[in-house]
C-alpha cells in the first residue's frame, strides 16, 4: 500500500514511451499538439524539424501520416 503513488508514477512514465500521433491544431497554420499536454510541439523555427518527443510532459511523438510530416524525423 506504501507504493501506491511511486507505482502510478511508473506507469505514468511508460505510458509516456510508447508513441502517440501528435494533433492537429487548426487555430495555427501547420501546427501539432501534444496528445498528452495539449502543448505545441511543431517547430516554429526550422519546419522541417520534428520533435521526437514532446518537450513540455515527454511523451514519444509518431509523426507517421500526419499533415504536417516532412520525410522524416531527426534524433
């Protein structure tokens, strides 16, 4: 029962790692949200740039099949 917490909390974390497609922003031109946060995590500076996770909670980001896909992702 001591571990309750620290268990969610890994949970929470492996949950994280496994890759979820980012969201289409409508309110910005070519733009993506985190599924997890809601926080942007499209480029705005170098477009063709993807951000393999979100840099705000952590989540793992699959850019597969999304509108604003640019050929690839960078590590």
């Amino acid at each position: 029962m001591d571990f309750i917490e620290e268990i969610e909390i890994a949970i929470n974390a492996l949950e994280k790692q496994v890759p979820k497609r980012p969201i289409e922003d409508a309110y910005y031109n070519e733009s993506a949200v985190c599924p997890n946060c809601g926080g942007n995590v499209a480029n705005q500076c170098d477009h063709d740039y993807q951000f393999q996770y979100c840099h705000y909670c952590g989540q793992k980001l699959d850019w597969r099949d999304h509108p604003t896909e640019k050929g690839g992702e960078r590590e």
